[in-house]
C-alpha cells in the first residue's frame, strides 16, 4: 500500500492483524495518507529509523515488543507525530501508559479510519467526558491491576508473577484471556 507520493502525508501503521490492515490501509489510502504498513516491531524501527512518518497508528501488542516501546521510540526521534494506539485488550492501565509515554490517542479495537482520523485530531484532555456510571467490577478491577503491575515490568509475565505473588502459569492464562466487562 506504499505510495510514493510525497505531497501526501505518510502514515505508519503497525498491527500484526494483516487482514485488518489491509482493510485499514486502504481506507486511509482513499483518505490521502501514504500508508507503510509493518507487522512487527524491529521492522517498524527500522522504518521509523529511516523515514520518521507524519502519523502513526501502532497496536499495543506487536508479535517482538509491545507497542509501547514503539510509541516511545517514535516520540524520542519526533514529538510532534500524533501516534493512535491500538488494541483488543483495552486497559486503563496500558491506556494511561500511552498517554504518558506520547500517544495522541488510545482506542480499543475494533476501530474504523474515522475514528482514528478523530483521535490524530485529539490533543487536548476533555473536560466534559461523564464519568462512569458504575464502579468497576471486581474482575475488571482485578484486570486492571495485573495491567498496570505487567506495564511497570516492561511486559515480563515472569518479573510480573513474582511481584504479584502468583504462580506464571496462571497468570499467563488470565492474560489470556479477554478483559472483564468494565
């Protein structure tokens, strides 16, 4: 899906779902981005490396390292690209982590090229977000926190049980599995 115009902006978009990029890189092709798609991240680095993109779009969690490492290192060579993450496994934890390390933007798959397009838009917090209705269910409140200790440990499900105080296996099936409804 490369263009090699280069009147047009040049979006990275970084997902190890290839079908899904597919489809995402030629809707954002219809809507004038240079799409270089990547499925991993040391490929992603190395583009990044080569050819810093004007906007990203990177999942949370890429097949070699997580998306998080990506954002930073985009962030480190160029503040000012507006960088969506994504992810199927939405957490506040990890949302906040994004937020922290640069990102634009955080939304949970699946989302559209609207959406994301929106979100490059996104640079200031929003005051009138209502608050959640419901407090957080114990399992989500669980999840939640087993997120936030795996980010602190840079993704090592090992260093994570240990600190937890679980055994790996089990924990390793819990982040398996799909987040609680919130």
């Amino acid at each position: 899906m490369d263009n090699p115009s280069h009147d047009r902006p040049r979006l990275l978009l970084a997902d190890d779902d290839r079908t899904f990029c597919q489809v995402l890189a030629r809707a954002f092709d219809a809507r004038g981005f240079a799409v270089d798609v990547v499925h991993d991240g040391r490929t992603a680095v190395q583009l990044i490396n080569r050819t810093v993109p004007d906007y990203a779009v990177i999942d949370l969690r890429l097949p070699d390292v997580s998306g998080l490492k990506l954002v930073e290192h985009l962030k480190h060579l160029a503040e000012h690209v507006p960088v969506v993450v994504l992810t199927g496994y939405g957490s506040i934890a990890t949302a906040i982590e994004a937020i922290k390390l640069g990102a634009t933007h955080y939304l949970t798959k699946p989302s559209d090229a609207d959406q994301i397009v929106a979100a490059f838009a996104h640079r200031k917090a929003n005051p009138d977000v209502p608050a959640a209705e419901r407090p957080l269910s114990v399992d989500r409140v669980e999840w939640e926190h087993i997120q936030r200790v795996l980010a602190g440990f840079d993704g090592n499900v090992s260093a994570t049980a240990r600190a937890l105080d679980m055994h790996r296996r089990s924990l390793q099936r819990k982040l398996n599995k799909h987040p609680p409804r919130e």
